[in-house]
C-alpha cells in the first residue's frame, strides 16, 4: 500500500523552510519589511528615506518573502494527491488558496517591495522636496500594507480545506488539527482588524494561536508521516462494460 511518505516528507519540510524563509524575511527586512508583516503600519517617519537606507536588507526580506510562497506553493502540490482521496472539493480548494491565489500574492508583494525599494533609491537621488515620490511611496507602502491583511484571509481558506481533510481522514493526529482549527478564528479576526485598520496592538498576539501549530505540524510529517492505517486503497478501477 502507498503510504505517501514522500509526499508527506517533502511537504512538511516545504511547510517548515516556508516558515522559516517567512520569519528570516522579517528579521533581515528591517523595520518597513517587519511593520508590513507584524501590522503596525510605520507613522511619522520619512518612508522613502528609511526604505533607502535599508534597501540591502529590504530585498534580503523581499527574497526571502518569495521564497516563502515559493515552498507554501510547493507544499500544496505535494499534499493535493492524498487530500484528493478524502475530497476532490477540498483538495483543490487548498491548492487553490494556499497554492495558487497565497502563492501569486506573495509574488506581487516581493515585486511591490522591490518597486518602492526602486522608489527610495530614486527619492534620494533626486532629492527629499520630490512630493510626488513621497505620494508614491505612501501610497505603494499602503498597498502592501492592505495586501498583509488580504493575504491572510486568502491563506486561511485553504488552511481550513486542509484541516477539515485532516481531520477526516485521521492522517495526522486530531489534536494537530484541532488546533489548527481553533487557531484559524483569532488569525481571522487579526486579519479583519487590520484590514478595517482597528488593530489596536493585539493582531501579534492573535496570530501567535495557529503559528506554533504550522511548526509543529510541518515537523510531524516529516518525522512521523501519515497514519498508514488511515491511507485507505485506491478504489480498483472497473472494466468498460463492452470494452476491449
């Protein structure tokens, strides 16, 4: 019997380098890179300024941000052929929204900060009285700052197609998604908050729920695998009737 355990392997080593490529972006960005992500929008400073005097580590962060939709990508094509055998509907939603649409996100916001990146560059060059590149800059710093609330709201979609197959099919534990489950409504709520703009400091503390469950979760597969017993055999596939 196929037990998927490569598929189970790459996936959760996938799920834990996009985790890592996630935080490490966050780190090496600096502070416009960490404020996009966190939710805590920077006030009262000189964006374009700052964003050129971290431009090294700003596209650092930005690489690292694509790397990170790269691998979430990769996992979902890993894992689409064993959801497929609980369901066709939540297998695709995933591969949809944690695949395609999270993926293709993250790679217009790496090109977004690339752009400002470009921005800053030229602000500096042509001095700081340019308003019409500060008005650029802010708004193209609102736009990725709008894109970390959608973002999100996109991935738990597929993160909830995923868990309920999981918990279906028993192919992980059911305390692992079960915790997926309960950490998907406060993750939500960071989301709505932020992208109502009434976050008021606590959208960290929201996320801090499903976070350490995606870690944990993507170092289960790659140790443990899934349940074998939980695999069930392919249906047999039946003769045309009158066939060859």
């Amino acid at each position: 019997m196929n037990t998927y355990r490569m598929n189970a392997v790459m996936a959760g080593a996938l799920y834990f380098l996009g985790t890592v490529f996630g935080v490490m972006g966050g780190i090496i960005g600096g502070d416009v890179l960490l404020s996009l992500i966190s939710g805590t929008p920077l006030r009262g400073v000189d964006m374009l300024s700052l964003v050129a005097a971290n431009s090294s580590r700003l596209t650092g962060g930005a690489f690292l941000t694509l790397m990170m939709g790269i691998a979430l990508v990769g996992m979902t094509v890993f894992l689409y052929p064993v959801i497929r055998r609980d369901s066709e509907e939540l297998a695709l939603g995933m591969l949809l929204f944690r695949g395609a649409i999270e993926g293709t996100s993250y790679f217009i916001w790496t090109l977004g900060i690339l752009t400002m990146i470009a921005l800053g560059n030229e602000y500096v060059a042509t001095g700081a009285d340019s308003a019409a590149l500060r008005s650029m800059g802010t708004v193209l710093y609102q736009f990725l700052d709008i894109g970390g609330a959608v973002g999100p709201i996109v991935f738990l979609i597929g993160a909830t197609c995923l868990y309920i197959s999981f918990y279906r099919t028993r192919l992980i534990p059911r305390w692992l998604t079960v915790w997926g489950l309960i950490g998907v409504a406060p993750y939500m709520a960071y989301a709505l908050l932020h992208l109502f703009h009434m976050d008021n400091g606590i959208g960290f503390y929201l996320q801090m729920v499903l976070a350490p469950q995606e870690i944990v979760m993507g170092l289960w597969l790659v140790i443990k695998g899934f349940n074998p017993s939980a695999i069930t055999p392919a249906p047999a596939r039946q003769p045309a009737v009158g066939g060859c």
